[in-house]
C-alpha cells in the first residue's frame, strides 16, 4: 500500500478488523472490512462512550486514517462497498477487551461517603495503556465524581520501597508519574482523613 500511517500511529489486523491505537492516547478505534469483491461493505468505529470528550478527539484522528484506507482498499482490489460509505456507520462504539479491571473505593472516615477512587492497571507501563483504562472504566469515573487515578506496574528500588506509576484521571488528566507509593498513601490518608473536617 501506498498509504502511510502517521509515526504516532500504529494497527495490527485482527481477521477482518484493523485495530488503530495511538502513541499516547491509547486505542482510537477500527475499521472492519467484510465481503471483499462484489459484496464488500466497510464500517469505522471509534473506542469510547459518546460522552467521554476524548471520543471525539479519537474520532478526528480515525476518520481520515480510515477514509484513506477504504480508498487505498478500493483502489488496489477494485471493490466498492455495496452500499457506500455510512457516515452513520463511524459511531462511537465502546470496544469489548479482556481487561479485567480491578478498583478500590476510598471513603470518608465520619461519612463513608466515597472521596476516591482507584484503577488497578498492573500491566500499564505507558500514556497509552493508561488512556485505555481510562476509557474503558470512563463511565464509572464519571459517575464517582471523585479524585481518581490508575496505578500502574509497580517496581521495588533498592531500598525496598515500592514505586508505582500513577495517573490522576479525574477531575482533570495529569501526566504519568512514578511516585513512592508511602507518599501517595499519605495523600490518601488526607482524603480519607479530612473530608469532614
């Protein structure tokens, strides 16, 4: 193919599926190729909920990547898609993956009322694995409406602290930091400790 994929940009093919995900945020969508010939038809989905605002950021990258794709299809095998290209076909749509997302409340101690919230991510190592997680647990995240972060892979340095890279997500992004997890229990702690105060 003629058609480059911007650098940031990378796919990999599942049967009839091509999976895009982005250097840092994470995976954008796919487009779905079937009946390849006379009855060829093509779909574009971006990975996310409608009212996750970063859906709509996955989608202006992923619409013109997959329009150039279908062209690219339809020029190097001559197929058409048989019903033509469905604006309404490029619709958020969330994408079931074999996460298995574990996360742990923090409460106020005089109320029990939810003050945190924490995504359990033992396997995210970069910006994008995090947005993953955090799109996939995106309607939990806004219905707590709680300070939340997604604790990634943890490490022990020499001196037998452990080390944890974290993401706040919520109420607003912050960038991945590696932080000593004694001072992240303590920022915890002022959650839990201070919210009736």
């Amino acid at each position: 193919m003629t058609f480059k994929l911007p650098e940031e940009i990378s796919f990999k093919r599942d049967g009839n599926q091509y999976i895009f995900r982005h250097k840092t945020m994470g995976e954008l969508g796919k487009l779905v190729v079937t009946g390849l010939g006379k009855n060829t038809h093509f779909a574009s989905f971006v990975s996310g909920n409608e009212d996750d605002p970063m859906t709509l950021k996955r989608k202006e990258i992923l619409e013109p990547i997959t329009t150039a794709m279908i062209a690219e299809v339809e020029k190097q095998t001559k197929a058409k898609d048989v019903v033509g290209i469905d604006p309404k076909s490029f619709t958020p749509k969330v994408t079931k993956e074999s996460y298995n997302i574990v996360a742990k409340h923090i409460p106020c101690a005089k109320c029990n009322k939810i003050v945190g919230h924490l995504i359990f991510a033992d396997d995210a190592t970069n910006e994008g694995m995090f947005e993953d997680y955090y799109r996939i647990a995106f309607p939990k995240i806004k219905e707590f409406n709680v300070p939340t972060w997604i604790i990634g892979k943890e490490e022990i340095n020499p001196a037998s602290n452990i080390i944890s890279y974290n993401k706040k997500v919520w109420p607003e992004k912050e960038n991945a930091i590696k932080i000593d997890f004694k001072k992240f229990n303590a920022m915890l702690d002022h959650l839990h400790f201070n919210h009736c105060k």
